[in-house]
C-alpha cells in the first residue's frame, strides 16, 4: 500500500517536475515521494512483500527530483549571469599605478573545472542503479536460502571435496545455495559479531561453520549437540581451515 501512495505521487511530482518554471517547485513533492518509496522498499524487504510499486515508485520519484533539481540549477546559473552583467556595467575605479619594484611571476596552478550538473546527475543515477540492482540480488539470494532449492550435499562430503581439491571444491560449491546434512558439534557466537554460528561435524577435527543472523537465530535453541539437521546457506568457499556458509536457516 504504501509502494502504491508513493508511486502516486511521485507520478505527480514528475509531471509538475516536467513544466517550465514550476519544475523548481516540486522538489518538495518529489522528495517526499522518494522517501516514501524508499520505505516502502524496507518495508516490502522486511515483510517479502512484492517489490513491483516500491522499485518503480523509487525510479518515478527519482526521475522527478533529478528535473527539479535541474531547473534549480537552471534558474541559478540565469541569476548570477544577470548579476554579473550588472557588476561589468557598473563604473570600475581606475586602476592603481604599477609598483616600482615588479614581484616575481608566481605560476599558478591549473584551475580544475567542476564536472556539469549533468554528468553528477547521471554519476548519481547510474550508482543508485547499481545498488538497486545489487539489493535485489540480495534478496533473490536470501529467497532462495528460505525457500530452497539447495544444492544436496553433507558435510563430510563437502570438507572431503574441498580438502582433495581446493580448486574443483570451489568451483561446485562457493557462491552456492547448499543444502547441507549433517551432525551438530556445538552453536556458538564470535566475538564481537552478533551472528551465531552452528558446527557440523565433517572429519576428525573439523567443521562446516554455519553463519545464523540474529533474526534467524530463535529456530537455533531447541538444537541440541549430536542431533542431525539439515541447514540451507550460501557458501563463501573456505575460510579459517574450515568451510563456512552464510545468512543460513534449518531446513525441514
């Protein structure tokens, strides 16, 4: 619902963005509608609600203040060269007489022109872009940890593979969603991390660490040591001597 009101108004702002004049004037509307678009973003994230109006009601509200912007900068750049004409028609005090004795030429450095408003308006543009599209991978990834497929493979067999061939070990497994069976050794916190993480016995000393979020944590208290679960995450590969998945959940 509130992806919907945004998107409303950024509509509106972008259409008053978009007339001479008054196009300055809609900054305040534009704005508004970004910052809700942009809630409703965390709100659509946070609940796994559809992703459609927020997305499009953030590029809507976007679009309307880069124009109000622009002709922000517009009506300014018009202003100082009114005022600068003024200056040159005003009389000007005739100079003063040369010093005898003449300084040394100093050599000044080269003056840096500021980049124009439309290459920061387009830097900006194609940032946000990036990030967006970078979020909602984010969250494709973490709907795909929640929801599965993982990829089947136990613990003993995933340090088996890494530990025999480091090289194939990544190339099957690291930046995958896996799906991993396996005995619970113990479920500790890191220090200094607000994650927990859960060991899966996978050889003699060794371990797949399983990174759990602090929102991802409840269904972890009635683990206890010995029992056999199965835990979806992403795996970043090996770290530490040991093989270590992130943002993971219990499957069932």
């Amino acid at each position: 619902m509130l992806g919907i009101v945004a998107l409303v108004k950024g509509i509106g702002a972008l259409i008053l963005s978009l007339i001479p004049c008054f196009g300055m004037f809609a900054i305040v509307a534009a704005g508004l509608a970004l910052t809700l678009a942009i809630a409703s973003i965390l709100i659509a994230r946070s609940g796994r609600q559809g992703m459609g109006f927020p997305v499009a009601a953030t590029a809507v509200s976007g679009t309307a203040v880069a124009f109000s912007v622009m002709w922000i900068a517009m009506f300014g750049a018009m202003f100082r060269g009114s005022e600068e004409r003024a200056e040159r028609r005003a009389p000007q005090p005739p100079p003063p007489p040369p010093p005898i004795v003449q300084p040394l030429p100093r050599v000044q450095p080269p003056k840096v022109l500021p980049p124009k408003f439309e290459e920061l308006d387009k830097a900006a543009h194609e940032r946000f872009q990036k990030q967006l599209l970078e979020d909602l991978a984010k969250d494709r990834i973490k709907e795909a940890i929640r929801n599965g497929p993982g990829l089947p493979v136990t613990a003993e067999k995933l340090e088996a593979d890494y530990r025999t061939n480091v090289v194939a070990g990544e190339t099957k497994y690291k930046d995958q969603v896996l799906e991993v069976t396996g005995t619970v050794v113990r479920i500790v916190r890191e220090p200094g991390k607000l994650s927990y993480t859960l060991e899966l016995a996978s050889g003699e000393l060794a371990t797949v660490k399983c990174e759990f979020t602090k929102q991802a944590k409840h269904p972890l208290a009635s683990v206890e040591a010995e029992q056999k679960v199965k835990v979806r995450g992403l795996c970043t590969g090996r770290v530490n001597e040991s093989v270590q998945l992130k943002d993971c959940v219990l499957a069932k």
